[in-house]
C-alpha cells in the first residue's frame, strides 16, 4: 500500500525567519519519512510506493526593481513574475538562506511562499551520511528499493540555469537560484566522495592547489595554530579559528589539545580536504586537486553548491618566457582555455575577465609578505595570460614550421602554461563564485630548465611556505573587503537570478 507523504500547503510569510523555519519544518519531515519506511523496509515489510518531496520557497514579484536599488549583486529578481526553487538541506544553508529572503523581502516587499513542491527527495539523500542503505540488503531487496522509492534522477539535476541554457516554459516559475534541491544534494554526497569531508566544515574561502606540498604546509600551519591558545594582545593571523579538520572529518579544536577528535581514514580519498574553520564559515579550506583540467573541473562543480565567496588556484606552472627565474609568480589576468573540459558548458568565446577585487588583493598579499615593492615586486611577480592545457606532455608535441604549442603560446602573449587554473577561473566565471590564480615558476621547459627531481626539491623547500602564506594573506584582505563587494556585477548575466 503506497504511504501518503507529508504535505505542506505554500505559506505566505513576511520574515526571513519564519519562511527558513517553514522550510526546516517541512524537509524533517520529509526525510524522518523516508527514513521510517526504509527501516520497515529493510525489515523485511511490503511497504507499497514511499514518496516524500523537497520544500520550495516562491516569490510573487508585482515590480521592477528601481534602477540604482540595490548594490549588489544577487538579492532581487530580473522583473515582475513568478520565481521559485527547491531547497535542501536548511540546517546546513541556514544563514546562506536567511541572506537571500532576507534581500529579497528587503527589495521587493511582500512575502515569501514556503510550501512543499512536487520535487521527490531521492532516498539516498534522506540519510545520514554514516548511512549506506545496500550494504544492508540482500541482491533480490535492492533491485525492489526502486519499486518503493525515488532514486536519484540526472534528469532533475543539471546544470542548465548556470550556464544559460534553461528555458522557462510558459505558465512555469522562473529559476530563484543557480541550483535544485537535486543537485545541491547530489553534489553534496560528492564533496564527502572525494575530499573525505562533511560538507559541514567547507569554509567560505577555498584555496585549490596541484601539489601535495602545499597541502604538508597548509596542515603544518593547522596544527601550530591549534596548539596555540588565542593571545588577545598580540593576536596573529587566523587567531580567530576554532578547529582544523582533516578527511575523515578528524577534527583538532583550538587551545592546545594533544590529540585530534576522529580517526583519519585508512587511505587518503581524490582530493583530500582540510579546513580552518571559524565560526561564521568564513575560514580557509584549501583542497589538493592533483594534476590536470578534469579534478579541476570535477571539485569546482561540486564546490560551487555552497556559494563559496572566493576560490584562488596556488601551484606551480612552467615559466614562458626568458626573463623569468625559478621561484618567480605568475599572477593570471587571461586565460588561454586548452583544457577541452568545459568547452560545452562555456563556449571558448566567452571571456574569462579579471577581477579587480581579487587582482589586488594577491598583489598586496605578494607585497606583504615578499617585503618587496615597485621595480623589485616586478622582478619577481609578472601579470599576464596563463595557458591551460589538458595534456601533460605538451613539450613533446612537434615544433613544425606551421605552428605548434610555443606559437601559440607566443600569439596569446601566455607568459605561463598549467594544466588546471583556466579551469577553475573558467568554473568560478560560470557558476559566479570570484576567482583567482596565484602559480609559481616551477621549470621553463621552453629554455632548457625542465624539472629534475633534485632541483624540484629544493625549490619546494624554498617556495611553498611564502607561497601559501601569500595566498593565507590575499584570504585575509578579500574577507576584509565583504561580500558586497566581492561579489560584483561582473559576473551576472542579462536575466541573472536572486541568489547568490
């Protein structure tokens, strides 16, 4: 016998609040019955056909916004209509969707709807993510988990609002953000698959990085700041963090503890995740996405669920040209897309701009922490266009008199080639998350100097620490600035939706 799922009739409220705690109301439910069901299920009851379904939340705009009404970027709808989306997940997106109501009430008056949609909750993504449903059930019960409940639907979870692409049918809502309740959720269950960490501890800040040397120092740094108590007359760089978290979330809390809470997995997931976690969200997560376009691609699609505020690639890259040294940095302000990933997503005409706020703040941070300025800053930071390619070995490619990699890269101006940074400006530019790329001369193949592993060595030892404390300060001076200006104009589309 099919089992009646909880249903809540859309609601009118004129607070922030109360429309979240409708939301919250409304999801428990939703995933308690679900995850009731399953446990009649998995002892052995006929439970008939289970549904349950996300709740929505629904503006009924009467007025355009008035030219100049607000400053930022995201908060308002395009024009009077209809606009609505499904949400997930309120514990998690609590103040992220306390933001966008809020701006939303505050620009076009009125009232919010909360209701429940006609959007089901795949199974899987109704529990607990200590949970695993097969590994219960015989073969014969698992292929019936399809006859009882929704499974996750693809169909349901693409990414066509973001890229441009979504039509609104006639009578239908617009789109209220870039993202369903499905593929917040199936996103969600990615992140924890490869960076080994709840989404609960990503922080608003993340730096991306190809190299695990990065990663020991980064942990290093962790692990020195935990062991230190907060110095109210001397603070120091981060002294506002409460924990570092490892993958398997392991956790170290602030003030000396000996040991970490958790246990650390027993091999280490894709892309291992580790986080400085503050209490507003607004720490460091920094994830170590190995060499190439398509891991890049793969987190930052991913990541960009949780509307992080700003995403910086720190790595190394080859050097161009001549008057570059080992150790030098490259900070992008173009990019040369050879990376094939994304070319159906973001067609390659589209350009990848820089942004201002972001350009200036890892030039300040090189300054900072460099003690460099003027001629002697320029010596050892050049700004120019970044080449990304997708194959590795591009230095065995043939020089023919007809072209080849290095007139191209002549032709393009690249003063650097990487394999992932295009990427991720690419990915920031279409999901409207700020990016930016700091790299470090790591070789010049083109001039002779290719990395050998004793001179890789100690040109490791040597950059990393100034690398990442560069990219920790730029952290510091973009959090310093605000959302509202981080998130600029320059990145939204004609019929841009409200949430940012």
């Amino acid at each position: 016998m099919a089992q009646d799922p909880p249903f809540f009739a859309p609601t009118a409220f004129d607070t922030a609040e109360a429309a979240l705690e409708q939301a919250q109301r409304i999801y428990s439910a939703s995933t308690r019955h679900l995850r009731d069901a399953l446990q009649r299920f998995v002892a052995g009851e006929d439970i008939g056909r289970v549904r349950a379904c996300y709740p929505f939340v629904r503006l009924r705009c009467s007025r355009t916004l008035e030219r100049g009404g607000s400053r930022l970027a995201y908060g308002f709808v395009a024009g009077p209509g209809t606009y609505e989306t499904t949400l997930t997940r309120p514990d998690l997106f609590a103040n992220y969707n306390l933001e966008q109501f809020r701006l939303l009430l505050l620009n076009h008056g009125g009232t919010l709807e909360v209701g429940s949609s006609n959007q089901a909750i795949p199974l899987h993504f109704a529990l607990g993510e200590d949970q695993h449903v097969e590994g219960e059930l015989s073969t014969e019960r698992r292929q019936q988990l399809r006859d009882c409940f929704d499974l996750p639907d693809l169909a349901a979870m693409d990414d066509g609002i973001a890229n441009g692409t979504h039509e609104t049918r006639r009578g239908e809502p617009g789109p209220l953000s870039l993202f369903t309740a499905p593929r917040v959720d199936y996103s969600l269950q990615r992140l924890r698959h490869y960076t080994g960490s709840s989404a609960t501890h990503f922080q608003n800040f993340v730096l991306f990085t190809n190299y695990q040397f990065y990663i020991d120092e980064f942990i290093r740094l962790g692990h020195e700041l935990m062991q230190r108590a907060p110095d109210p007359q001397q603070p120091h760089a981060h002294d506002d963090c409460l924990a570092f978290v490892e993958p398997g979330n392991v956790i170290m809390r602030r003030g000396g503890a000996a040991h970490a809470e958790g246990t650390p997995p027993p091999r280490l997931p894709q892309m291992p995740a580790y986080h400085l976690v503050r209490a507003d969200g607004s720490g460091i997560t920094m994830v170590n996405i190995g060499v190439g376009p398509a891991n890049a691609k793969t987190m930052s699609d991913h990541l960009a669920v949780l509307r992080p505020h700003a995403w910086l690639m720190l790595g190394h890259c080859a050097g161009l040209r001549n008057s570059q040294a080992l150790g030098d940095y490259v900070l992008a302000h173009g990019y040369v897309r050879e990376d094939h990933v994304l070319d159906e997503e973001l067609p390659l005409w589209v350009p990848i701009p820089p942004l201002a706020e972001v350009q200036v703040a890892l030039e300040q941070a090189v300054a900072e922490v460099t003690g460099l300025s003027d001629a002697a800053l320029k010596r050892v930071l050049r700004t120019g266009t970044v080449a990304s390619t997708d194959n590795r070995n591009w230095e065995l490619l043939p020089q023919s008199v007809g072209g080849g990699p290095e007139r191209r890269f002549s032709q393009s101006r690249a003063i650097a080639l990487d394999m992932e940074s295009a990427t991720l400006a690419a990915n920031g530019f279409r999901f409207r998350v700020p990016y930016g790329t700091l790299l470090c001369v790591s070789d010049k193949p083109l001039h002779g100097e290719i990395k050998l592993p004793g001179m890789a060595d100690k040109f490791y030892r040597q950059r990393v620490d100034q690398h990442l404390r560069i990219g920790l300060r730029a952290v510091e001076l973009l959090r310093a600035q605000g959302p509202d200006r981080l998130h600029s104009r320059k990145l939204r589309s004609f019929a841009e939706v409200a949430f940012q």
